[in-house]
C-alpha cells in the first residue's frame, strides 16, 4: 500500500511572513491523512523546519548540490540540508532543468548525493509541449527516467512527479486518459527496472496546475498516488482542499 503525498513546492516565493500558511496548514490537517511535504526556498528551512518538528508535515529542499562541500558558490548540499532538518529533496524539476541546464546525468548525481545522506528524492520528469506535439512523449519520459534515476530505487528513497512541462504554471492540465497513460507508462518502466515489489512501493505525482478544483479528479486515476502543486500549495487555503481531495480519494 503506497502512503498517498501531497507535496508543495513554494518555488522562489515565500518570505519569512509566508511561514504563518505552514502554521495554518499544521493546525488545519487530518494529521492521519496522506503525507504532507512543503519545499520552501533555502532560507527558510531552517525555521519551517522548527514549525513542522511536532507536526505531521515533512520539509523539502528544492535542489542540492552533487557534493557535499566545496568551492560551489550559492549551491548548497545534501549534507547541509540534513542539518535543517528537511527530509526530502526535489531533483530535476523543469524549471531547474531549463534555467540552470540540468542534464539527466547532473540530475543522477544530485540523487545520489541526496541517498548519502538519506533523504528521499522527488524526481520530476515531465515532456514539454513540443514533445507531446511530436509525438514522443513516452520517448522523452523513458529517457529522463532511465538517465536520472540511479539505480537502488526504493518506496523509500524515490518519488517521481509527472509533471508536463506545458502544465506547469499555464492552468493547462492534461486529460485524465492522457494522466493515466503517462502513470501506468512510468510505472511498467519502475517495475520492469526495480522487480515488483520496487517497483511498486515508489510513489508516483502528478504535478502541473493542479488546484482545489481539479484535484479530486484527477486523484480519480490509477497510479496517481498524490500530486507536486506549484502555485496553489502557497497559500493553506488553497492546499487544504487539495489534501483533503487526496484524503478522500
Ligand atoms: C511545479 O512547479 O512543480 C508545479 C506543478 O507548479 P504549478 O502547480 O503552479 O503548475
């Protein structure tokens, strides 16, 4: 049985202020619900960390660097990030693969830093528009997961995000038979790679304009064990209802 997970990824948004909606979404969650992860920036780790320390909520970091030390200025790594008290680490996410050239074998890397230290990774993979249009999403998807998920994945280390990248932020959403073929698709990859019982233990997001409106939804279709929520996981009043989707699904 896959725990489901609703993760928030508050991108580079949120000032010190913006700690009060994880205060809210504490006091507000069924604490015996699906898993709840917030990924603040960098600079507020360490104090989401404090807030989420008696509560249900895990704490994720948005990127880490491959080494766990070193002449890498503004990076920061997997070792520092255990020292906050974070416990998962989101690794490829488009965004990072667009602006800061994040091939599949950085991304690999980034993963294994994460294992050393023994975080649990979220690996985003996701096709962009003119994939689809192409005709090679599955292509696109087979190659990202082969090239930056290494080898020793488990339910516990690894959670991949399906997250088209034309739905990231657009309010496009794919369909839900379009959501299915994609789940079921990474999901034969993960079995056909990891055996079943891997295979089947690694949980698996949907991520891309999902909001109080659609969640329930697309919570609706096999294989989406929860979902990566951008925008609406910023304020407790639109991530609420998105949990509770997850919950009663
Ligand atoms: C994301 O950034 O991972 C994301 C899914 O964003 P949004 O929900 O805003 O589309």
């Amino acid at each position: 049985m896959r725990r489901k997970l609703a993760a928030g990824n508050w991108k580079m948004h949120g000032s010190v202020s913006a700690l009060a909606e994880l205060t809210t979404l504490a006091a507000q969650i069924d604490p015996r619900g699906c898993e709840t992860v917030i990924c603040p920036p960098a600079t507020l780790l360490f104090p989401a960390c404090n807030i989420a320390k008696p509560t249900e909520i895990a704490i994720g970091a948005q990127y880490c660097h491959p080494q766990s030390q070193g002449p890498f200025t503004g990076d920061i790594s997997a070792r520092m990030i255990v020292e906050t008290g974070a416990s998962y680490v989101l690794a490829g996410h488009s965004e990072r693969r667009e602006s800061h050239a994040e091939t599949d074998s950085a991304v690999h890397n980034q993963i294994l830093a994460v294992w050393k230290e023994n975080l649990t990774a979220i690996l985003c993979i996701g096709e962009s528009g003119e994939d689809r249009g192409a005709g090679i999403t599955l292509d696109t998807i087979a190659t990202q997961l082969s090239g930056s998920l290494p080898d020793g994945a488990t339910g516990e280390n690894a959670v991949i995000a399906y997250e088209p990248v034309w739905a990231i932020g657009t309010g496009d959403v794919p369909t839900l038979t379009q959501i299915s073929e994609l789940h079921d698709f990474i999901r034969a990859q993960l079995v056909r790679r990891f055996g079943d019982t891997q295979g089947n233990a690694i949980r698996l997001l949907y991520g891309g304009s999902v909001k109080p409106s659609n969640a329930a939804e697309i919570f609706t279709v096999e294989n989406v064990d929860g979902a990566l929520v951008g925008g609406a996981s910023l304020q407790a009043v639109d991530f609420i209802p998105i949990i509770q989707a997850l919950n009663d699904a």
